[in-house]
C-alpha cells in the first residue's frame, strides 16, 4: 500500500487547470460526494439554494516542548481533524456573507473513515445553510437602510483548479531537540560567560514548536485541492529587572519550513549567551533620556521587516468596509489607490511564487490560495506609489478580481492575507554607507542619534543604541518610540540599505516579510515611564555548584 | 520502586527549603508583612484520553504534565489576602520540570513565590481598605483555620500504562452502534485515564504525597425530535484503572440500550403539566441529592454575602424526613463492590479525607468543610478540594444518603400507585434518569445546581404499560421534594461523574436508594426551535469496515 502511494503521488503532483478527474484521495473523494449530494438536495421548500458550497478539511499537526531552567516543563503533541464548510445564498452581487467570514465547524475523523467524515460534512452544511438562511434576511433588510448601494460585490467567480500536492509529514528529532531545549534553557547556570551574573536571571526557557497542516479542499467550483503547509519554530526567553525594577528580556527564535532549517545546535547555544550577555547589558544600562529626542534613526532589517508588518501590511490587505459606507475597505490605505505611500525609491511586491531566497525556504509560499484562485506576482507598491491591493474572492472597489490572496487561519474563513512580501530599494546602500550617513546626520545636527536593533511588541525597542557623532555605540534601556506611523514610513525614510533581512512567522497564516535596514528622518524616542515593578522579595536558590 | 521513593523525596525535599527560606527571608526584609503560610501542592499526573464518535477515532493522546499550586498568605488566620472577593489572591500556578531536577524545580517556586508573595501583598491592602469601608459583615469568621500538621508518604503512583490500540478498536466498536441510529445527531465514546501522585507541603509542617489513580469511560448521545426538542443521554464507567472497566459486552449492551432508549425517546409524547406523586430511581435520586443538597451544604455557601440562601439557621433541624440520613465519605473506595470516583487519601489542602454526617436521622448536623471557617465551624473536616489552578472550597466526595425507610422496588411502585390514585390522577411518574453539571455536560455555571429530567414514565394506575414521555421539567424549587420524600426502596444505585463548580471540576460519587416523593410539579420544558436536518443523512452503513488509512496517509 506504501509504495503504491508513493509511486501516485508524482501523477497530481502538477498544477492542472482542467476538469476534475477522480481523486484517487480517499478524503478527497468522500469530500466530493457529499458535496455532489448536497449540491442536489439540499433546499428547503420555498427558500434559497445555496450557490456557493465550499468544504475544506484540515489534518492538524502539532508537537510542543518548553524547557525551564535546564529542565523541561512541557512536551504536548497534538493530531486532529477539523471541517469547516462555507455556504453562500443569494449572488455573487450580494449574498449571504458576512465581513467577518461565515462557516461551520465539525471535529472530523481522525482515522480517515469516509462515512464519518461524510456525516460530520453533513452536519456541518446543515448548521451553515441554515444560517446562511438568516444572514442573508437579516443583512438584505440591514441594507435596505443605507441611501447607496456597497462599493463591490460580495464575491468573486473563480474558475475550477485542480492540485494535490504530497502530504505534508512532520519531521523532529524530539530527542535532539528536547535536550536543546534543556541545555540552551540552563545555560545562564553554566556557561562561564553568564555564571557572574546568573543570580539576577529571572527566567530563562527555550521552545520548540512545530506545526504541519494538510488541507483538503473542494468546492461547487469545481475547484479541488490538497495542499500543505510546515512551520517550525525555536525560541528562547531570557530576562529579569534591572535594580530600579524595570522589566528586561530578550526573547528571538528562528523560523523554518522544516526542522533542518532552523539554528543550528551551536547557533542556539551561542544566541541564548548573546541574549544572557545583552539582558546583563541592558541591565546596566542607562535609561533614556527623560526629555523626549526627535531625530534620525536608524531600523536594522529586522527592526524594519516588524514596522512593515505593523504599518504596511495589514493596510494593503483589502478587507471588505463596514456595510452602508462607500469606503472602498479597511484600513489606512483605503483611498490612497495611486497615490504615494512610501518614497520612491522604495518599491514592493508580494510574491508567494517565491519559494526560496539566499537559502531561507520561505513560509509565505503557495500556489493556489485557500479559495481556490492561483497567486501571481502583485506590485503592490512601485516607485512609492500604492498600485495594488491584496484581495481575495471578496472583491473591493476597483479590483473585482482576486489576485490569489484569500488566505484562511485554521478554522477560519478566508481574508485578504499577503504571502512573501519584498520591500525593495532602487538605491540600495551598503551597511557601511548607511551607517556613515547616520553619523553624518549627527555631525550635522550636533548630537547623538539613534539606532535600534530588535523590536518586541508593539513596536517598542528591545536593543537600542544611542551612537555619537564620532561613532560611539550605548546601550540604553527604557525607550518607546512615537510618531512610528504611516506619514513616518511614507516621507520620513531617507534611505535603505541593500542586505535584505528574511523574518518569517507561522501565526495563524504563515508569512514572510523580506525588509532592507531603513533610516528615518524623524521618529521620537521617549522614556516609557511604566510603573517599575519590585524587585524580588528574596533571593532564588542558589545554584549548585559544579 | 526504590527510584520513585527517592524520586517523590528529592521533590519534597526541594520544594521544602524554598518554604522555609522564604518565610525567613522576606520576613527580614519586610518585617510586618511576613507570610504566615506558604503550602506547595504539586499534581504530577498523567492521562490518556481518546475520543470516538460513529465508529471512528477522532483524537487520540497522551499527556504528562507537572503543576504547582503555590499559596502564600499574608496577614494573619483571622483576616488575610484571602478574604471575601480576593479568594484567588494567594494562589500562583505554574507547570514544574517533568524530571527531578532539583534546582530547576527550586527555581520555578522561587518564581512562582516572589510572584505571590506580591500578589498577595496587593490583595492585603485592598482587604484592609474594603473593611474600612463596608458595613459589619454578617458572618464576621477567620479566613483560615488552624490544622493539626499531617505527615504521611505514600508511594507515588506508577507509570500509566494503557493498552491505546486495544482501546481504539473497543471505542470504536461502542461509538459504532450509533450508526444504526440515523437520527442521532451527535454521540461519543471516550476513555479517560489518570495516574496522579499528589505532593503537598506547607510551612505549617504538613508533609503528604497522595497516589491516585482513576479511569472513566463515559459515552453520550444527543437526538433532536420533528419539533425541535433535543434530548441528551450519558452513561458513565468508572474503576481504578483501564484493565478493571466492565467488559466490552457489558458496555455494548449498556449503549445499546442507551442509544435505543433515546432514539424512543425522540418520538414520545410530549408530557403534560403535572403535579401529584413521582419516583426517583436510585440513580436520579443520587444525581438530585447531590445538587440539590449536597452543594448547599458546602461550607463557604454559608458565608459569603452573595450566597442567597443558607442552611446555618437549619442547623440541628429537621430538613429532611426522619428516616433519611446523609453522610460524604471520601474515605471509601467502593459501594457494594462497585468502585467510588469521589475517593481521595488527603484533600487539596493536604487534610485528610474524613467521613462526615451531614445529615442524622433528618437533622442537619454540619457542613463540608475546607480550611475557610464559617461561623460555628472552626475546623476543615477533610473536604477542600479543588482543580489544579484553583483555590480548594468545601466540596463532596461520596455522597452516601441512606435510609431506615425502606422497601421493594415492586412495593414502592405500588406505593407510586396508590398515592397517584389516592390524589385522583390516571398516572403518577417515574423519574429513570436526570441530569445535572454532574455527567459530561459543558454546564459549569456553578449557581445552576438544577436537576433535568432526561427519561420519565407516566406509570398507570390502572396496570397499563408505562409510556415513556418527553420534555418533563420540575417546576418550582426542587428542595421543596426534599421533604415529601415518603419512602425508599432498598437498591442503593451509585452514580459517579464528574462536577464542577468554582473551585474546577473534580470526580464526585453518589449513592442514593429509590424514593418516593409524595408531590412534586412539573411542566413542559422550554424547548429548542431548531429545525431538524434538511438533507436526510449520509449512510453510516457503507462502509463501516473500511476503516483503513488513506492513501498517502500518515
């Protein structure tokens, strides 16, 4: 039976735009049958058949370990099988559906049993329909109350796609990777370099995560699919308060389409002691100014690829506007269609074609998004100037077509989601050019300036240095940033470095943000005055000796 | 043996001296404010559970986790961070090292304490304010009772060990009857088993590690009937371990009357509005006293100023008939040779299990007791129990209600009978089963503590068959049935089941013989206005062998 499958799997290995042949899957093809007999039957006397029928089954994948202190404190594996099933009544010029996305979920056999999965489909469609039922009165009536009509339809055609694609496996050598975990986890205990100051280590862990989903797809469209998707991610956490309370921590990982792709051992190991050896660092720290510094800054590529992805990316995302408005979607960039965002020597695009770049295999990558509609290449930004949005079978005004990027979070419906998005510079400059234009920023104004390595949440500074004319690097600890914002990103870059940095995230679509270093203008770096918490009551225990 | 005698010391041991230098250190630092009670109570369990429906696995797994409870008190047993709305404020939870290692472990409760010990620090002063501010309080008791220390180190439990396959194709086989049953729209079939060695320490010099093992395999169906009415079924296993459940014909045979029972019950009469005599099985008579009575009776309901109604002015009253009596004995393992679920060695906070008569010959005697006195009850009788994660309350174990009034089942229904005659009605009704948070309902709204009836019979007076019907539901405060109770029959029946509350969920047992109640009102319940499924069904019968792995497969 083995060798059997393997020997099919190269047949559907190919994308194929044609009719729908058998599928030789045997999800696949119970998913086909019911949905064949739905498709017939289901109407209730009297009310609307559904036009659009979407099943989509999704095989779970998950496996966990967390070590603390050199020691692990969890390892969870999880496998499961869900269904969701979206059903549309009424056109594709108005229909039932909702912005926030509509469907229903069943638990679906985990051993592959096709009567199951067909009742479980079943039960799903009939809990969808009906309710797809009440939406579409309710949101008919809703907009009998508006003067003008929605700025676009509801939904988009699509024309039938065929791909089956290997199934995707988990590969982990738990061992290997448990003992990782318990080693880079302790090494604050241990290692020579961080002994001085273990004391003051508060926390300390190192994770594995790994997630492997397989998606089965059919539709009324005609459209059927099996793709799938691995995401592996390592983390550590390392941190503590400096003696005047303030919360320190570093935390940074890698991210891989498999496990060979993430840091190696030694990497690990040498990143957790960076990390051990900067949280010291921070601790003694200056805090920053109390008085607030408007200015040049200078974004690492990782720094930047976050302020993208906070900034930019979720505008250029069409999401579909409120009912009644005539906006034509979500979001700061809904009427900026030709119009300058970012200065004109920046330019990007969105390419989940791209499936690997200067060696990362790159997890924003697909073929075919999870309606069914192949991606291409979108210019969403040329020369400074917003050309493209990103948009999905729910159209915008403007684009009525989807140009593949209905992407769906597992157990969610599909939104306008970016793949691989490449920020690029037509003057690119290199490190050493850049950073000698901040210095000569310094000189010119007369003060220190600023450059900012790591990011945490919310944009706030993790590794910020404040750096004098003459070059002079400090590491400084307290700082938020302000005035971090779409007008910053759109006049306040001065220029753009030419080493791409590749961050990559799993989340709950995978992504990839391929960002240069940028410098601003003009950002504000203010003192964040949180409240500073005690530091501990007592000492912890003291650490054995070896 | 040896390794896991060493392995249970070197945890104590460990988790111990961060005890005892905590107490001094931070009492250095800040001398008025020194905790006068730290307890680490470390759940080191591990399950497995696999869920089937329609015949086929849908989730299987294993699980070993390690969790710390750590409670730090401030203040003093009289008035503590603890007090009325700040319960939670002591406890700090957080996942251990799966191995021995002594110095990681240390250094999580260091953690887990420094994070307390300020927790508990913000919760003391808004204690004090809030007592500046507020009226006398009506049961103005301490916030924690003092306890003799216990010591006591029982052997941790051994490695679970579960057959998973074996099991799979059993469940699978179970869940399968299901399909002979098109209308039953939702059904499952799980297996739970655990083996937990339950560490606890406290500065107060209490010392405890506490095997304990269960398995449960519970299965539940849901129907929907042409009006819209759902109705529910569970049916619940329970023994020491895996290997000692009831066989598989036993099981089959109990599901499959389960399933034909709900599958009758989906086209039967709707019942009409009634108020006259009714019988409890044993089974819902167990169901009925432990939500009805048996968690009014927990301590802390008498106490706090938002419990409407308490029973402490009931105390050494009458509030049952005088035949009746009621004791929670957490101390026993079985009833007549069948295993009890609300089994327990020492309870949450490291007291040990004890029987206690709550009710003698009718009278109210006491309550179930944690270490949070109320007025009159200074002391925990063994019944604080909790989740891991949560703060211990008074909760019961094995509820036991016994009776001196008892008679033949065929006695007690022709009692049923008179007394329907006696009142002029044509039928009086047998309540077979009930419902409650207690079975495997996702109900966990504490404040419910309502009786459902899922299957009752009108049984004629005048000899015809019972009928079954559908859509009872008791009307009216159901303590009121409590004192109509008349007489019992003599076949205790056990229920065991799961039940939640504030303090989480934990496994309960009740054991309760017949009864029959003299009065009790009934109305149709409101129902459901689904409409039931468009499309019929797919057929579960094609291939109910085909239960290979696709190809390509995993």
């Amino acid at each position: 039976m083995k060798l059997r499958a393997l020997l099919l799997l190269p047949v559907f290995g190919s994308l194929a735009l044609a009719e729908v042949p058998q599928p030789a899957d045997p999800i696949l093809a119970a998913m086909q049958q019911e949905l064949a007999r739905e498709k017939s039957d289901l109407v209730i006397p009297g009310m609307l058949r559904p036009y659009f029928i979407q099943y989509r089954l999704e095989d779970i994948h998950t496996y966990d370990a967390i070590a603390s202190y050199g020691a692990l404190t969890r390892e969870t594996e999880s496998h499961q099988r869900v269904v969701r099933v979206e059903v549309r009544i009424g056109s594709e010029i108005s229909d039932s559906s909702s912005a926030r996305g509509d469907g229903s979920l069943e638990l679906a056999p985990a051993d592959g049993d096709p009567a199951v999965l067909k009742y479980a489909l079943w039960s799903a469609t009939d809990d969808a329909y009906k309710n797809a039922l009440r939406a579409y009165a309710t949101k008919q009536a809703t907009l009998k109350t508006f003067q003008s009509a929605p700025t676009a339809n509801d939904f988009t055609p699509a024309k039938a796609v065929t791909l089956v694609e290997p199934l995707a496996t988990m590969t982990l050598d738990r061992d290997d990777w448990k003992h990782r975990l318990i080693e880079a986890s302790g090494i604050f205990a241990t290692s020579p370099e961080t002994r001085s100051f273990a004391e003051t280590v508060q926390y300390s862990s190192a994770s594995i995560s790994a997630l492997v989903v397989n998606r089965y797809t059919v539709n009324t469209d005609g459209t059927m699919l099996r793709r799938g998707y691995s995401g592996y991610t390592e983390g550590v956490s390392v941190g503590g308060q400096a003696d005047d309370g303030m919360n320190l921590g570093r935390s940074n990982g890698s991210v891989a389409t498999t496990a060979a792709g993430l840091e190696s051992d030694a990497a690990l190991n040498k990143r957790v002691i960076d990390d051990l050896i900067s949280f010291n660092e921070l601790r003694h720290a200056p805090i920053v100014d109390a008085e607030d510094y408007h200015g040049p800054v200078l974004f690492s590529g990782d720094a930047s690829a976050e302020v993208f992805n906070r900034l930019f990316v979720p505008s250029v995302e069409a999401d579909r506007p409120d009912i009644g408005t005539s906006a034509r979607m979500q979001g700061a960039y809904q009427s900026s269609y030709k119009t300058p965002i970012l200065p004109t020597f920046l330019s990007v695009v969105d390419d989940p074609t791209l499936r690997s770049f200067e060696g990362h295999a790159l997890l924003g990558a697909y073929k075919v998004d999870d309606e069914g509609v192949p991606v291409e290449p979108v210019d969403i930004v040329v020369h400074g100037k917003l050309m493209n949005y990103l948009v999905g079978r729910q159209p915008v005004k403007d684009f009525p077509e989807s140009n593949g990027h209905g992407r769906a979070a597992l157990g969610q419906s599909a939104h306008s989601r970016a793949g691989v998005i490449i920020i690029k510079s037509s003057e690119p400059l290199s490190a050493e050019a850049l950073r000698a234009r901040l210095l000569a920023l310094a000189k010119e104004q007369g003060r220190d300036v600023y450059s900012v390595e790591t990011l945490g949440g919310e944009l706030a500074p993790r590794l910020l240095y404040r750096v004098s004319p003459d070059g002079k690097r400090t590491l400084v600890r307290g700082a938020v940033f302000d005035e971090l914002d779409q007008r910053a990103i759109r006049s306040g870059i001065l220029a753009a470095g030419g080493k791409p940095y590749v961050a990559q995230q799993v989340g709950t679509v995978p992504g990839t943000t391929i960002a240069p270093e940028l410098l601003f203008a003009d950002i504000t770096v203010k003192r964040a005055n949180e409240e500073q918490q005690k530091v501990p009551y007592y000492p912890p225990p003291a650490l054995p000796k070896d | 043996m040896a390794t896991e005698l060493r392995r249970a010391f070197a945890e104590l041991g460990s988790a111990i001296e961060p005890v005892a230098s905590s107490v001094a250190k931070v009492g250095e630092r800040l001398p008025p404010q020194k905790p006068y009670f730290i307890s680490y109570s470390v759940a080191d369990a591990e399950s497995v559970t696999i869920t089937s429906q329609y015949g086929a696995i849908m989730n299987s797994n294993e699980t070993h986790e390690r969790t710390a409870d750590v409670q730090v008190r401030i203040g003093s047993p009289a008035q503590d961070n603890t007090h009325d709305a700040h319960r939670t404020s002591a406890l700090t939870t957080m996942a251990l090292p799966l191995t021995d290692d002594r110095a990681a472990i240390e250094r999580t409760l260091w953690y887990a304490t420094n994070r307390g010990y300020g927790k508990a620090l913000d919760a003391l002063e808004k204690v004090k304010t809030e007592q500046q501010v507020r009226a006398r309080e009506e049961d103005s008791s301490p916030d924690f009772t003092i306890e003799r220390p216990q010591v006591d180190i029982l052997p941790p439990e051994p490695p679970l060990s579960v057959d998973r396959s074996a099991w799979e194709s059993r469940l699978r086989e179970i869940s399968g009857v299901f399909r002979q049953y098109p209308n039953i729209f939702y059904d499952t079939a799980v297996l739970q088993a655990t083996h937990e060695t339950d560490y606890f320490v406290s500065s107060d010099g209490t010392k405890v590690a506490a095997p304990n093992h269960v398995a449960r395999l519970i299965v539940a169906a849901r129907t929907r009937a042409s009006d819209g009415m759902d109705m529910f079924r569970d049916e619940t296993f329970e023994a020491d371990s895996a290997g000692h459940l009831p066989d598989q014909a036993e099981v089959m045979a109990k599901t499959q009357a389960m399933a034909k029972g709900l599958n009758d019950l989906r086209t039967a009469p709707i019942t009409e509005p009634y108020n006259g005599p009714a019988i409890l099985s044993g089974r819902a008579a167990a169901v009925f006293f432990h939500e009805v009575l048996g968690h009014r009776l927990e301590g802390q309901r008498q106490r706090g100023d938002e419990e409407g109604e308490t029973f402490t002015k009931l105390l050494g009253k009458p509030i049952l008939p005088e035949f009746l009596s009621v004791a929670d004995d957490p101390t026993l393992t079985q009833y007549n040779g069948s295993p009890l679920s609300g089994h327990y060695l020492f309870d949450d906070e490291g007291q040990p299990a004890q029987r206690v008569q709550l009710v003698q010959d009718g009278v109210l005697q006491t309550f179930l007791m944690s270490r949070l006195p109320i007025a009159g009850f200074a002391n925990s009788n063994g019944h604080g129990r909790a989740e891991t994660g949560k703060m211990p309350t008074g909760r019961q174990g094995n509820l036991i209600v016994t009776s001196t009034k008892a008679v033949s089942d065929a006695k007690l229904r022709q009692m049923l009978k008179d007394a329907a005659r006696k009142q002029g009605k044509t039928y009086g009704l047998y309540f077979e089963d009930i419902s409650s948070g207690f079975a495997v309902t996702t109900r966990r709204s504490p404040q419910a503590f309502q009786v459902i009836p899922l299957v009752v019979y009108r049984v004629y007076v005048d000899g015809r068959p019972d009928e079954l019907v559908r859509g009872v539901s008791i009307v009216g405060t159901p303590q009121a049935a409590l004192r109509s109770i008349v007489a019992t029959d003599d076949q205790p029946q056990i229920f065991n089941g799961l039940c939640g509350a504030e303090s989480g969920t934990i496994p309960v047992s009740a054991v309760a013989p017949a009864m029959l109640v003299s009065q009790i009102e009934t109305q149709r319940q409101a129902q459901g206005t689904a409409r039931p499924p468009i499309v019929p069904p797919p057929p579960l019968d094609e291939a109910a062998n085909s239960t290979s792995s696709p190809k390509g497969g995993r």
